[in-house]
C-alpha cells in the first residue's frame, strides 16, 4: 500500500513572469501554493490558495514546512530571503543570477547575524540547471529540483537543523524593519531617486524621519552612516534654496513702459 502524503505547501514570493509561472505550474502539480506580495493582484493568481502581503512572510502559521522560492527579482530580494531564513522551513530557493546571488548573500553575513550554515541552505540561483530561457523553462526547472529535496534525492543540505534558526524573528521585528508610518520622506537620500509611495518597501529610520529607499543597496549604505546622507541632502537643499533667484519687489518689475521722467522742484 502506497502511503499517502499531504500536498506540499509552496511559498511564492514576488509578481514577476517566473512567480506567476511558479503558482500556476505547481498548483497544477500538487502543491498547495500561497503567493506573497505587497502589491500582488488576487485576480492574477487565481491558481494560488492565496495573495498575502510581504509581512505575512514572517507570520503565516504552517502545519508542515513549506518550501519557498523567492522570484522578486531584485525588488525585495533580501527581506523575503530573510524572512525565509528565519522560519522553520524545508527550502530556500532565490531566483536570481549567480552574481545577484553572491550580492544577497554577502549581505546576509554583514547584516543579519544568521549563522553561516543557514545562509549556505540558500539556493542560489535555484532550480535545475536546464537549460532555462523561458519563465515557464525556470519553474519547471525549480520545480524539479524541489520534488529531488521532498524525495530526499538533492545533493545538497536544504534545510539545516534547529541550531541554524538562532535569532528566528518571527513577528518581524528585527532583520529589517518596516516602520509603520504614514509620513515618509519618498526621495531616497543616497541615490537621489524619488520612490512612489505604494512601492515603499526598503524603510530606515533615523532622528525620528522614516526614508524610503529605491533598493536594499542603499538602504545598506544609509544605515551604515545616516548622518552623513542626511547632511550631504541637508546641504543640497540648503545650496539648492541659496541658488535660486531672489523673488523680485513691485518697484523692479518692469511693466513694459517707459519711466517717467523726474521733475525738477519749481525755483
């Protein structure tokens, strides 16, 4: 008698080509799949269970370990690798190329504090190498490689054993923090770049100002001398305002006729 096993739970972050391929292609292979995006539209998925926004990364319960495959594709690659990292999952895999992956991971060592074993349990770049040109090529080749992890058939460690999960911050609370703020200053301090509102996903704090910042590279630079940035935009503004022309006075406004000519008191 063959043992029947509960469908696999898929975690998919990110809305790009290969995400979408991911939650179509394995919903129709079994796996039960949930979708993770702050700006992720319902109606595009309808194949996954469901569409939950970025912070339910760190909370969403889970019955079995889910697998997660991280597809932002350099939008928030590192707080959804993150966020994986620190749960009790079965894999992490980021789509990326092995240069963007060597980025992701030389972050992790100098900003997070998780031990080194978990941050070798990260696939990157993952999937099967295929060959892949196409999204749909990339999903099949990721989903390949995670029924070799589930039939315990992989090469490599997926999941390493609790002793790798020191620091799990499972409320989000740490790692990388997501002020809860309205008012956010949207022109990023380090590149200059102005950031819209509803894809304001890299946030620093600092002097009480909340920042939004294009990218998690210069979120990284920020936070490591914010004083510096927010001086050197301090003096740019103050540069920018001295610069400008001085706002003419009624008297010097030229009307386009010709002055009167002064008049001579009477002897």
């Amino acid at each position: 008698m063959e043992p029947h096993l509960p469908a696999p739970h898929l975690w998919v972050a990110g809305t790009t080509p290969i995400a979408g391929a991911l939650v179509a292609l394995g919903a129709a292979s079994g796996w039960r799949v949930t979708l993770f995006d702050p700006v992720a539209d319902t109606d595009a998925f309808p194949a996954a269970e469901a569409v939950l926004g970025d912070r339910d990364l760190h909370l969403r319960e889970f019955d079995a370990p889910p697998y997660v495959v991280v597809a932002t594709q350099g939008v928030w690659d590192e707080e959804a690798v993150l966020a994986a990292l620190r749960r009790d999952v079965a894999y992490v895999g980021l789509v990326a190329s092995p240069t963007r992956a060597a980025v992701v991971r030389q972050w992790l060592r100098d900003e997070t504090g998780l031990a080194e074993e978990r941050i070798a349990a990260l696939r990157a770049p993952a999937g099967l190498d295929l060959g892949a040109e196409t999204a749909e090529d990339v999903a099949i080749s990721i989903l390949g490689e995670l029924v070799q992890v589930r039939r315990g058939r992989a090469t490599f460690v997926a999941a390493p054993g609790p002793a790798t999960l020191a620091g799990r911050d499972t409320a989000g609370a740490q790692g990388v923090p997501r002020p809860l703020v309205d008012d956010i200053v949207l022109v990023d301090p380090v590149c200059g770049m102005t950031v819209e509102r509803r894809d304001a996903r890299h946030l620093a704090e600092y002097g009480g100002v909340v920042y939004a910042f294009c990218q998690m590279g210069c979120r990284t630079r920020f936070i490591h001398d914010p004083a510096a940035f927010v001086a050197a935009v301090s003096s740019a503004a103050s540069s920018a305002a001295s610069s400008a022309p001085a706002a003419s006075s009624p008297a010097s406004v030229s009307s386009g006729l010709a002055a009167p000519e002064p008049t001579s008191p009477e002897a």
